[in-house]
C-alpha cells in the first residue's frame, strides 16, 4: 500500500488543477471524476443500467450520459441518488484499485475524490486529506464559466457537499487557491517536498 493523499475541495476550487500539478511532479494521480466519466461513457454498461432505470432521455443524442439531467434526478430524488450510488460507487472503487495496483514507481499517490468527506469509502486507503480551498465566489464563477453551469445549478451542487468550514477543519493540509495559478503552483511544490519526506518515512517504518 503505497503513501496516499486523498485530494478533496468544492466543486471549482481547483482539484483537477491542482492535481495535474502533482502530477507534473512526478506523483501518480487518480481522478475518480475521470473514472466516474469514463464509466458512464457512451455504450457503457452502466448507461444502459441507468437508460433502462430512468429512461431513455438520460441518453443524449450524442450518445453520451446527459449528466445535468441525471444531477436534477438524484437532487430531487433520494432513492434515485440511493440508486446510481449503490450502482456507481463500487464501481469507481473497483477501478480505483486496479490503477492503484498498475502504478509505476512514483514516491507517493494522490487519489482525487470530491466527495471524500461526505462518503466513507477511501479512508482507509488514505493517510492524509488535503482539501484545495478557495471562496465560495469563486467556486460559483469558476465552474459557472467552465461548464455554462448557472450560478443557481452551482449553489445547488454547493448544497450537497459539506461546508467549507468542516472541509477545512477536517483536512490535514491546505492547498488555498484563491489567487493565481502561479501561487497555487508554488503551495503544490510546498506539499510535493513534504509528502516526499513523509513517503520516505512511511516506507521506513514498514520495512
Ligand atoms: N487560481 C486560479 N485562477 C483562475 N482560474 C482557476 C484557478 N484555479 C482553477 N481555476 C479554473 O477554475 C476552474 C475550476 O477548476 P478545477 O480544477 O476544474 O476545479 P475542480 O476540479 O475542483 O472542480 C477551471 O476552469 C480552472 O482552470
Ligand atoms: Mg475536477
């Protein structure tokens, strides 16, 4: 079992970013957002499970999962939410496990799960939270102008995360994204250097 962070934040305070900084650094990253999409791709098995729970117009013409649709669904629907969990999660588990297990050397792993805080299903694969943290505005205008989101969709997924407040009281560290990339950048080599150490440790102790 290889050093791992459990990387979480709201929705547009900067994960993918700064996930794709760690791994520029030489960690080995998991996107369960990734594998989430890729799951529910076009002609995937679970599409079709969710098509022929919910009906054929959670399919867009493209072929592909119409995921604002399905948001609406298990936003306003708990046995629906209940539904696509117990069917998805797993699944995202199960893969997450088979890229743990093809990694090539890296010093330590980062596991990007936006959700960590509010499900239970890393933990113990996890040694330490680091939460991206960024204002509440800029959650809102971040995603808003990276997916046409409107501000009330953002603030609905907002609702269904926990707050800002236990995100950060629960973190072991802190990526604050509130500023420049370059910033953000810097904090990123910050922890990199610390997480290198603190692998190095791990290791040591185990053997
Ligand atoms: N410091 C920053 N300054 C400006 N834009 C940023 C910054 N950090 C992230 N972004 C942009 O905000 C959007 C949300 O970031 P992203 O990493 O996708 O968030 P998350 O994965 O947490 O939802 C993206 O378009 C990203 O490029
Ligand atoms: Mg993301």
């Amino acid at each position: 079992m290889p050093f791992t962070i459990g990387l979480t934040g709201g929705i547009g305070c900067g994960k993918s970013r700064v996930a794709e900084n760690f791994a520029k650094l030489g960690a080995a990253v998991i996107d369960t957002d990734k594998i989430a999409r890729a799951l529910t791709g076009p002609n995937s098995k679970a599409l079709d499970i969710i098509t022929a729970q919910f009906g054929d117009d959670y399919r867009r013409t493209d072929g592909s999962l119409d995921r604002a649709r399905l948001r609406h669904l298990i936003f306003t629907n708990a046995g629906a939410k209940a539904y696509v969990e117990a069917l998805l999660h797993p699944l995202i588990r199960q893969q997450v496990a088979v890229e743990m297990a093809t990694l090539t050397y890296a010093p330590y792993q980062v596991i990007v799960v936006p959700l960590l805080l509010e499900t239970h299903q890393y933990q113990e694969w996890i040694h330490r939270i680091l939460v991206v943290d960024c204002d509440e505005a800029q959650q809102i205008s971040r995603t808003m102008a990276r997916s046409g989101l409107t501000e009330a969709e953002v603030r609905t997924i907002m609702r269904h995360q926990i707050s800002r407040e236990t995100r950060r009281l629960r973190a072991n560290d802190i990526i604050t994204n509130k500023r420049t990339l370059a910033e953000m950048e810097d904090q990123v080599i910050k922890s990199h250097r610390h997480y290198v150490v603190l692998a190095h440790k791990y290791r040591e102790e185990r053997e």
